[in-house]
C-alpha cells in the first residue's frame, strides 16, 4: 500500500498560480502512474494529470495551464497551477495507481485532499 499526502491549497485570485504538492511513502517502486484529481462541491470527481516515467497526460481543461511533475528522490509529485480561474475550484486529490496505461480509472491509492479555492 501507498500513502499520500497533500499540501499546499490555499486560497488565490483568478488569474494567479498556486502549487500543490503529493508525498508518497510505503510502496511506492510498486506504482507506475501517479495523478491528480479535483471535486468540486455538488460535482463529480473528475481527472485532471497524470504522470509516468515516459510522459504526462492532461484534462482538456487544464492543458496549457497546468503542469505535473515529480521529484523520484522526494517521491513527490506536483502540480503548478497558472491562470487560475474560479472553475478550477474544488478539493485536490492526489492518486497513485500499478498501472502503466493512461486510464483515469484505475487508481488505487489516495490522498485526503487538499482545498484550492480561485476567488473572482
């Protein structure tokens, strides 16, 4: 099993960039992918990036905005996160998954979330 931890949310203004960190402990040689993803109040969790050792992957939502990237020798993946806007509000969950294919679906470890709130 894999544990994840998030940090760095906060409250920023439309426009601004905040960066988001993961840490991951126990199991980690065992996961091949890791990602993020964000619910919004009264929404569905939905897929935001993902990485692995060959590339990264993006919502259509987020691309040219959003950038993931990993630290192997912290075992921490982070998103930076610019030209915010109040949509991209929502908890973000850190996922760890043993696949190496780029579904959204198969995750199998998650972080506690942390709050990302883009006011007007």
């Amino acid at each position: 099993q894999v544990q994840l931890v998030e940090s760095g949310g906060g409250l920023v203004q439309a426009g601004g960039s905040l960066r988001v960190s993961c840490a991951a402990s126990g199991r980690t040689f065992s996961r091949n992918k890791m990602g993020w993803f964000r619910q919004a109040p009264g929404k569905e969790r939905e897929f935001v990036a993902a990485i692995r050792w060959d590339g990264t992957y993006y919502a259509d939502s987020v691309k040219g905005r959003f950038t993931i990237s990993g630290d192997s020798a912290k075992n921490t993946v982070y998103l930076q996160m610019n030209s915010l806007k109040p949509e991209d509000t929502a908890v973000y969950y850190c996922a760890a998954s043993r696949s190496s294919t780029w579904s959204t679906r198969d995750y199998d470890d998650w972080g506690q979330g942390t709050q990302v709130t883009v006011s007007s």
